[in-house]
C-alpha cells in the first residue's frame, strides 16, 4: 500500500544540478536531507558524497588525516585483499573504508521545488578522529528558535550519534557526540515533555537484539538517560532486518506520528509510520503492518543503490506532511501524505 503523493517534478535534485566542494572530487550522489524553515523559505540539508573521479582498474576514496586534510587512498581492484562488491562501503585487508565521503550542504527553496545554494551558507564539514570518515544524514528538529542538528560521525572505529545547534546556519555549536557507538538514525522531538528532551535513536546489537528504534530522555539535549526500545524488526515483513526514525515525530490529537523507514534482508528500503502516546511516548499506541510507502517509481528502483525511499525530514501544514527523501541513495525527491491517511491505515 503506498498512500504517497509524489511531486512530478521528482528528482527534484541530482548530483549534475550541484558542483563538488572538495577539490578535486565529484558528486556521487545526494542523500536524505534534512528539512528546516528559515525566513520564509524550505531548507534542505543534504548530505552531499564526494569521491575523487575514477580510474581504469582502480578505486579511489577520500577520508580525513590525523591532519583534518583530505588524502586520498587507492587499491586495485584486482588485489585479492580488497572487496569491492558493495558500492557504499569496501574492505580491505580487514578494514572497512566508505568509497565516498559525506559532508552536509544546505539548499533553500521558496516554493519547496526549485532549490539553489545561498553563498552567506556555507557547507558544514565532519571534524576531527571521530568524524574522519565523513559526516552523514542529518535530521533537523526545532525548538524554541533553536535548530538541533542530529547527524551521524564515522570514522573507522565508531559509528556514533553527533549534535550541532545553530540559531543563524552561519555559526554552530558542536555538542560532540551525544549517543555512543553503534548508534545513528536520531532525531529530538520538536517541543519537551514535562520539561524533557525526547529523542529517538537506533544502537545496534548483532549478538543480541538487533537494529532496533529506541527512546530517550534528557535535562539538557546533550545527556541521555532511560533508555526503552518502542519498535522491534518484524520477521518476513518489509521492516525484517532495520528500522530506525526519519523526521521529528508529528505531534497530532492521536498521538506522536513517526514516519520511520524499514528495510528487508534483500537491502529494499520502505517507510512505515507508528503512533506514540502524547503524554508517554514510550507507549506504543498504533504501527504500519504495511508500508505507507515503496520504491515503485524507476528514480527509487535503479542506480547507485536501487529498491530505496529513505527520509529524515519534512514539513507539516495542516493536516499535509511535505516530506523530502532520498531514492536510491542519489537523488533527491519529495513527496505529500495526509495525517488522517496514515493514521487510518495503522493497525491499533
């Protein structure tokens, strides 16, 4: 069942639309955005990957030094110590490198369709051994005037939850990282309850457990505590093997509505929704058996990583979700639901 309205501009935006940051790279791709409000104005954060441009049996990456600079690293192919079967990530010798590296890049739009780059904006890089490989899909919430930046550090020993806070999108507040590794997938919730910080968040457990969507409360933004896992993957269904939040959860008279996104064993990513108490969010009040939307169109099906609709962000007028995503893992494309729709296809 997918209930969304997609824009039929989609791909609204494409790695050619952009110029690389980094010299000597290119784009790759342009992946789940967050989404924001400012002046008047739509404004997507993208998570931008570059890649150095490619040789002839040769593959080439960029990561941060011990430096802070950019090095570039390249092995050949054909070395038998090296696996290259997956596009996003390889190995080699026993060590895990991203073939790309992710940097966030904000684009404004005054009718939601047509984004360009504002030149007083200027990207936000990763920073220093923790962020060495690249910073990565970051949710945007807002509260009390302030913007609260959740994003994912890698480097080649963690994958860890990073805060920034700006008021402006010139000057930023780094908060580090917030929630240990393994963990990604955060995001606030976008007013307190009694006086509290809620997040959602995504550690994962191979041995035990697994990649489940998680809550968590704080004094402050920055310390976490009582942590409860609210949704678990679901065996031979479309959220089987992870799940994890999108965008802030929409506050309705029914309860917190989150669109999250679930992925099958096969790598097929979808987007599901499930309801939390108001006053308690760690009560689970409703949750999609289907999705309430799928990669059907040929942009969600094919190139760089295909089968996926992925998003972090959206806006919300009325009862109209405004809802930006990623369709496979390289362009950018938005999307309409109606609250009272996904919340009538939840099962209670």
């Amino acid at each position: 069942m997918d209930i969304a309205h997609r824009f039929k501009e989609n791909p609204l935006l494409e790695p050619s639309k952009l110029k690389a940051k980094i010299s000597g790279m290119e784009i790759v791709c342009l992946l789940n955005p967050g989404v924001f409000r400012w002046n008047g104005k739509i404004g997507l954060l993208l998570r931008v990957a570059e890649r150095p441009k490619q040789q002839e049996g040769k593959i080439s990456f960029p990561v941060y030094n011990e430096f802070g600079n950019i090095e570039v690293l390249t092995f050949d192919k054909n070395d038998p110590q090296l696996d290259a079967s997956d596009p996003r990530v390889i190995k080699y010798k026993g060590q895990n490198y991203l073939t790309t590296l992710s940097y966030l890049r904000p684009v404004f739009s005054k009718d939601g369709i047509r984004f360009s780059e504002e030149y007083e904006f200027q990207p936000i890089y990763g920073e220093g051994a923790l962020e060495s490989f690249g910073i990565e899909d970051c949710r945007v919430a807002t509260i009390e005037n302030s913007y609260y930046l959740t994003y994912t550090e890698v480097s080649p020993i963690a994958v860890g939850v990073g805060l920034i806070i700006t008021n402006d999108w010139k000057t930023f507040e780094r908060k580090g990282m917030i929630f240990p590794p393994h963990n990604k997938d955060c995001v606030f919730f976008e007013e307190k309850i009694h006086g509290k910080y809620y997040a959602f968040h995504r550690p994962s457990s191979p041995e035990l457990g697994g990649n489940y969507m998680w809550l968590a409360e704080s004094p402050d933004g920055v310390h976490w505590g009582n942590h409860r896992c609210i949704a678990i993957t679901r065996e031979g269904m479309w959220d089987e093997a992870r799940l994890g939040a999108g965008g802030p959860p929409i506050k309705t008279s029914e309860g917190w509505l989150e669109i999250y996104h679930g992925a099958t064993k096969e790598h097929r990513y979808c987007l599901g929704a499930i309801l939390l108490d108001l006053d308690d969010p760690s009560v689970v009040l409703a949750r999609s058996e289907e999705p309430i939307m799928e990669p059907v169109m040929p942009y969600e099906q094919t190139v760089f990583f295909g089968n996926v609709v992925f998003t972090i962000g959206h806006y919300v007028e009325g009862d109209t979700v405004y809802m930006y995503y990623g369709a496979s893992d390289e362009v950018i494309c938005g999307a309409t639901f109606s609250i009272n729709e996904i919340l009538q296809t939840l099962t209670f």
